[in-house]
C-alpha cells in the first residue's frame, strides 16, 4: 500500500521522470488512461516496484501499449527521428519554443498505430553493492513492428531524490496530482 500512496501523493514527479526519460510530453487524457490502466493492473504490487523504480515501472504497467497519437515528442531525440524515418504519413505540429512537437498524420494520410512497450525489466546486484536495473523500451508500428528501441537504465537515487527534496515543491503540478485523486481513491 504504500506504493499506491506514493504514486497518488507523487503523481505529478512520476510523470516528469517518465516524460524526461522517453522524450515525450504526455497530455492529460494520456496520462489519465495510463493511470487507470496501472491502478486496473495493481501496479503498485508489481514484485520489483520500488521507490526508486517507481516512473518506470508506471511505463513498464501504465504506458505499455498507449497510442503514441497526439503525444508531443522531443524535436531531434532519437524517437523523433525513428518516427521521421519509419513514418511517411507522420507530421509533426511544432509548439513554438518548447522543443517539442506534436504527433499527428499529414492531410489525406492514415498514420498507423504507434504504441509503446516495456519489456526485459532486470535488477542485478552488483557485487553485493550496487543495483543494476535496466528495461527496454519500444515503439512499434501496428503493421510494420518495432521502429525504436532503446535500453533504459533505471537510476537508484534520481526519483528518490526528487522526492525527498522541498526545494522544489514550487514546480509540483496540480493538474497531474488532481487526475491521481480522481483515478486513485485513498485506500
């Protein structure tokens, strides 16, 4: 229970590492659906969820298999790249001055689904010292299969830094706190 607790109080903080690391801005109707689909699949009782792996494990429970449609990736990151490449009908809205752009289909076009999937979720204890933790991240095209891939690695202090420090409670965002009080219930 207590990391359904964290992840309702935190919500806003799980988002940020998660956009952060996929180089994606996710919209509020995305991030909701994601949230649910984690809540509907005990997320927070997952065996290797844990206070510091806990934004990737909303990708790895939450995010798996969300259409990528609409989501504003980062412009030049190596996603933005593989959808230019492996999407002809791909076009991508330009937000100005925010560094990124929204995915939509070019006019008379049909943009074929674009989902993401997490797999391969590793920890191994280094030495009796240190966790390595790892999972792969993928997006692939309902008729083509896999046009990215990338391994990424789980860092063991970043979120739980992220929480513990006060200094930053001015950027917390409410919006994302409301939708976690709305689809999480206390329990």
């Amino acid at each position: 229970m207590e990391l359904y607790a964290l992840l309702r109080e935190q919500f806003d903080r799980v988002v940020y590492v998660a956009q952060k690391e996929l180089d994606v801005r996710f919209s509020h109707n995305f991030i909701r659906k994601a949230l649910q689909q984690f809540v509907n699949s005990y997320g927070h009782l997952y065996p290797w969820a844990s206070v510091s792996n806990l934004p990737w494990v909303f990708c790895y429970l939450g995010i798996f298999r969300q259409n990528l449609y609409r989501q504003r990736v980062r412009l030049g990151s190596p996603l933005y790249l593989a959808i230019l490449e492996n999407c002809p009908a791909a076009d991508f809205l330009f937000e100005g001055g925010s560094g990124y752009a929204r995915l939509e289909s070019k006019e008379d076009m049909y943009l074929p689904r674009l989902t993401f999937r997490f797999t391969g979720h590793e920890q191994i204890a280094r030495y009796g010292e240190e966790l390595r933790e790892t999972m792969d991240m993928y997006v692939d095209r309902e008729d083509k299969g896999v046009i990215f891939h990338r391994r990424l690695e789980i860092s063991e202090l970043f979120f739980a830094n992220l929480i513990r420090n006060d200094g930053n409670d001015r950027y917390r965002n409410s919006e994302l706190l409301k939708i976690s009080g709305e689809v999480m219930p206390p329990l």
